[in-house]
C-alpha cells in the first residue's frame, strides 16, 4: 500500500516538469521565429568568420591572390555582374581584383575580434565599478558616478581621431605590437574605455535595487560575507540584463570599427576589414555599384542580425520589459 | 526567575536625513525607534503590534543588528552585542533569525529551494549529521513541503509555499530567537491560519522566541504570550497577552483593540468604536511630552510637557499620565 501511494505521488510528480529560469527564458526564445532566424544567420556568419581559412579552402578562393587577368585596365572587372562566376562566387573587388567572398570572410574576423573584446572588456570594467558602486554607496558611488558623467560627457569620437597616430606610434614604440596589431589594440582599448560607463550605470541600477531585496538582508542575517553576498547572491541576477546589453552593443562595436577603419585611422591594407572594403567600395560606387551594395549589405545583415537577437533575448529574459 | 534571553535596552535608531531650506540643506533625523526596553524569556513569543510607520521593523531588525542602532544596549544571552563588529557578530547569527513579510522578495530567484535552504549550513560551515541534503529534506518535510521539489526554483511556488521556504532557511540552524516580520500579512486568510499555526507548532518543539510583528491583533492575541504596543517608536504599553486584551490600560491600546471586528453580529452591532482624530505626527518631528497627546482624548496639561515612563500599573507595564 506505501509502496503504491509512493509510486503515484512520484508519477504525479513527474507530470509538472520543473523549469528553471534558464529553461523558462529559453523556451520563450525559441518561440519567438524572429530572434531565432536572426540567430541562425549570427551563428552561420560567426562560424564562417571563425572557419575562413577551411571555408575558402573548400570553395576555392584566396584572399590574398591577384586575378589581373580579370580586370581591365581600369580597375573593372571584365566579367558582367562584376565579375561573378562559379570561381568567384561574389565577384572581384575592382583595382587589383582580389575574391570578394575571401575578403568579406577573412575582414570579418578582424572586425569580429575588435566587436567581442572590445564589449568583453567595457563589460568587465562596468561590472566592477557598477557593483561597487552600487553595493558600497555612499562616497564611493559619488565619485565613480562623477567619473562616469564624466566619460558619457566626453566626445569620444574626435578623442579616438585626435589621438589614433600618436597613440599607435607610442604602442609601437613599447614593442608590444607593430603595425595592424598596434591599430587594433589602440581600437579595442580606447573603444572599451569610453564605453564601459553605459555597462555600468546598469549594473549599478540593478545593484541598488537587487541590495534592498530581503534576500540580500536575509544572506546578512545568516552572517554571510560581502563577498558571498556579491558573487552569490546579486551576481546571479545580473547575468540576464548583462547579456542583454552585450548584445545589442556587438554590433554596434562591429559598425564602429568598420567606421574607423573607413576613416582610415583603424586598419590599414593590405589588411581587410569590412570598413576598408567599404571604404573602397565609395570610390567605386557610380562605375561598379555591386561590389559597395554586397560589402554595405553584408555589414547591415550581420548588425542587423545582431540586435534582433538581442532584442529577442531581451524579451525571453524580462518579460516584463517594454519595447 | 531565569534570565532572559534577549534584553532590549533603551533602544534608539535615528536615521539621518535632509530638508532643502532655500539653498541650505538642513539635516533631521527620522527618529524610528525612540529608546524601547523590553525582555524576551525563553520560548516565549512577544507580540510588537502597532500601526505602519511606527518602528516595528526598524526595531526587529535592529535588535538583529541588520540594522546598526543608534544608542541602547541589546543584551543576548547575558552577552552585549550592540557594539559588536559584523565580524565578532557571525557566529551569534547561527541562534538568531529572521523570518520576512514578503515571501516574494525573500528568496533569490536564482537560486533552487534545495540551496537557499541550504545556504545557513553553507554560511555558518555546519555539517549536519548525515549530510546537508538530507538535513535540508528534513526541514522541508517539517514545514509541510515535498522534499522531492528540492531542485525547484521559487517562482514554482505559491506565496504560502514561499513562506515556509522561509521558515525552513530560518530554523535551519535551530536558532534561539526568531524575528518574524509580519510573517503572515502578504498572505491569505486560509493560508496565514496554517503559517501561524506551523511557527506555533515548530516554536513549542524547538522552545524557540519570537518576536512576533504585526499589525493585525488577532493574529497577535492568537500566537504571543505577551504583547507590547507600539507608537511613533515608543512602546506604549507592554503586557500579557490575555490581560491586554481583557484590561487595556493605556487609551491607544483601547483605541486599537475598539478599531478589531468582532465575528458575533450582535457583539459587532455594540461595539464601540474609538475613532483617532487626525493623523500620525512626523516621526521627524514628534510632540513634546506623550507622543500620544495629538490624537488622545484624555490629554491633559502634563501630556504636552512631560514624557511618561513606561511603569506598572496592575499587572501591565503603561507610558501614560492617565491610565485606565
């Protein structure tokens, strides 16, 4: 008789299948048909930006081969459509004829690798100084939060223009990296320095709010340390926002290298990022406009991607949240 | 008579606070709880009843030390802990607990039941005998929930559930006081009857105190022992429970138990209504003399000028010039 109440408490058991927050918000993700096909192009494009060597491999392209024999004296490419063929699937970029699809694959990883670090480190310094300044209050708080006014106040952008050369010149001085490399750490760091405040004035409003829950004072009064508090405790609940803001924010920091670069004080060629084609691309946009609307498009499908995926997440994770 | 286990001192907690006078800034104090003494024995529960804004969790939390006070003396097993650093303070939090008003913001959402329970043991480092795990099913199926929902988040569960999640958190380590902050307000009626009765049932097994929170008297008269009558962070009168209710002596206490509906229609038809004129003054700001004597229709001369001590009168303890 025990044995028989057991087995039909347990089956009755297993009828409610029990849900944690992740299962939850991961269901109302995938029900949602725009954040997933955002989300498969993202991957897609990720994976092909990751894999650029094997993926070229297959298709038979090199980025860094010159087809002179398919341009005209012109730069043009001789083939119509500009140059489109079974060998060059996107066609020829016009002037010295190198694959298009090689150099949208190959660029993306330059421009992918500026985009995640840039927001990895902008994030971690905004956690920081978010929960400190958050959970500390008090005087603490008043200078960060002065600070950060102060950064969100400062036009950043002519800040990055005005100090590109001689920054680069002083990074390459130290030996820490020559050249491209120099370029691309002045980026991400300068990048990353002038966006962490946004990071962490949320984090901080999430903080103030999460600390006056009555977990938090009953952590306290089970006399658990500052530490645990934070990292078990308020942390845990930081993760969904977080990962909200970190995707909308790639690719804003996607587009905004591919606008330095096209300023011409990010990358420099030979080396290829989406802002160097499209930079190219400008010039020959009135003779040859397939090559500007391929480069233009591909950079507005994968930040468009992008944020479509963020706003999904945003959705599954805070149902509560407006657009 | 044995000592008390916690003795309650003068208790004080101001909080600052400013006002903008022109462009000066001028600084007050809000003051919540204004000097409060009383003793809890052993196993007994103490009812704090007053209305909202009166100091009652300011109080229940400061005598927990969550909130650091401004003057008095906290006594806890014959041991001051008023000036105790947080350090010196954790293992004493081992004995003493909290039990909160909203289930819902009590326990962290991203935590399963099975953890949060468990954290007491994790915090304090106390291995129970046979394991956590078993130790945390046990207190689940002593407060009445299914140990087998141990991998189950909070959101799964119902405000009445929730409260017993947070009771199990708070018996966890077998504390020896127990500060329950409007344990059963955010509740239903149905499910504050067996909340009360599991804290009552789970108090006479342990021989834990309570100091019990409350705005609503009939929860009050129901679970303490004795009470003790709250106004603008002061205790107004402090008694046993059945001769406060039977022989108010102090007229804010008459007027509050006047304010209870009686279940009997006839009774209820008789029943005669002491309605408080104005409003509750600014704790910022409060009378001179009785705190009492805007609202008190007995008040007298002496009322404005001189504060009553809090002194026996028959068997109640009564702050009143004029007691009944």
């Amino acid at each position: 008789m025990v044995s028989k109440l057991k087995s039909a408490n347990a089956s009755a058991a297993g009828q409610i299948i029990s849900r944690s927050p992740r299962q939850i918000a991961w269901r109302r993700f995938r029900r949602n048909k725009v954040g997933m096909v955002s989300a498969g192009i993202s991957i897609v494009v990720l994976m092909l930006s990751l894999f650029a060597p094997v993926v070229c491999k297959i298709l038979g392209i090199n980025p860094d081969e010159l087809n002179l024999d398919l341009i005209d004296s012109s730069g043009i490419p001789t083939l119509p459509n500009g140059g489109i063929s079974r060998e060059h699937p996107l066609g020829l970029t016009p002037g010295i004829g190198r694959d298009l699809l090689a150099n949208l694959l190959y660029g993306s990883r330059i421009s992918f690798l500026v985009a995640f670090l840039t927001t990895g480190l902008a994030i971690f310094i905004g956690l920081i100084v978010g929960i400190v300044g958050g959970y500390f209050r008090g005087r603490i708080d008043d200078y960060l939060g002065r600070f950060t006014d102060f950064l969100l106040a400062f036009p950043a952008f002519f800040m990055i223009v005005a100090l590109s050369e001689p920054m680069v010149a002083r990074i390459q001085e130290t030996g820490i990296a020559q050249g491209n490399s120099a370029r691309v750490i002045f980026l991400i760091f300068f990048l990353s320095f002038f966006g962490w405040p946004g990071f962490s004035r949320l984090v901080r409003s999430q903080v103030l709010s999460l600390r006056e829950r009555d977990f938090v004072t009953a952590a306290q009064a089970m006399g658990a340390s500052r530490k645990r508090i934070i990292f078990k405790e308020l942390m845990p609940n930081l993760w969904a926002p977080v990962i909200v803001v970190v995707s909308l924010s790639l690719p804003g920091y996607l587009a905004a290298e591919a606008v330095f670069s096209f300023l011409g004080i990010g990358i420099q060629p030979p080396a290829t990022t989406w802002g160097i084609l499209l930079d190219n691309a400008r010039r020959f946009v009135t003779v040859y406009p397939n090559f500007f609307l391929i480069t233009a498009g591909s950079l507005v499908l994968v930040v468009l991607a992008f944020n479509l995926v963020g706003d999904a997440l945003r959705d599954a994770l805070d149902p509560r949240s407006e657009r | 008579m044995s000592s008390p286990l916690l003795s309650v001192r003068n208790l004080q907690k101001y909080f600052p606070t400013s006002r903008n006078v022109g462009f000066r800034k001028e600084k007050l104090q809000v003051k919540a709880v204004d000097g409060i003494s009383f003793d809890l024995m052993k196993g007994e529960t103490l009812g704090l009843v007053g209305e909202s804004g009166c100091g009652k969790t300011t109080a229940g939390r400061t005598i927990l030390k969550l909130i650091e006070p401004t003057a008095g003396e906290i006594i806890f097993e014959g041991q001051d802990i008023t000036k105790l650093r947080p350090g010196l303070m954790t293992p004493l939090r081992a004995q003493m607990q909290i039990i909160f008003q909203d289930p819902f913001s009590a326990l962290n959402p991203r935590q399963t039941v099975g953890k949060i329970i468990a954290a007491p043991f994790e915090i304090q480092k106390v291995t129970p005998e046979g394991g956590v795990k078993k130790e945390v099913a046990g207190l689940m199926q002593r407060v009445g929930l299914n140990p087998e929902h141990y991998n189950r988040y909070p959101h799964e569960f119902s405000g009445g559930q929730r409260q017993r999640i947070g009771i199990a958190r708070a018996i966890a380590l077998k504390p020896k006081l127990i500060v329950a902050d409007e344990p059963v307000s955010a509740l239903d009626v149905s499910i504050q009857a067996q909340v009360i009765n599991l804290i009552d049932d789970l108090q006479k097994a342990d021989g834990i105190s309570i100091v019990f929170i409350a705005h609503d008297l009939s929860v009050v008269q129901h679970i303490s022992d004795r009470v003790a009558v709250m106004y603008l962070g002061k205790i107004m009168e402090l008694a046993k429970t059945e001769d406060l209710f039977t022989a108010p002596h102090h007229p804010y206490t008459t007027a509050l138990l006047s304010a209870v509906p009686q279940p009997d229609p006839r009774g209820e038809r008789n029943r005669e209504r002491i309605i408080l004129k104005g409003d509750l003054p600014s704790p910022i700001n409060p009378p001179a003399g009785c705190v009492f004597n805007t609202r008190c229709w007995k008040v007298q001369e002496v009322c404005r000028s001189k504060t009553p001590e809090l002194l026996t009168v028959g068997k109640s303890q009564v702050a009143c010039h004029f007691p009944e």
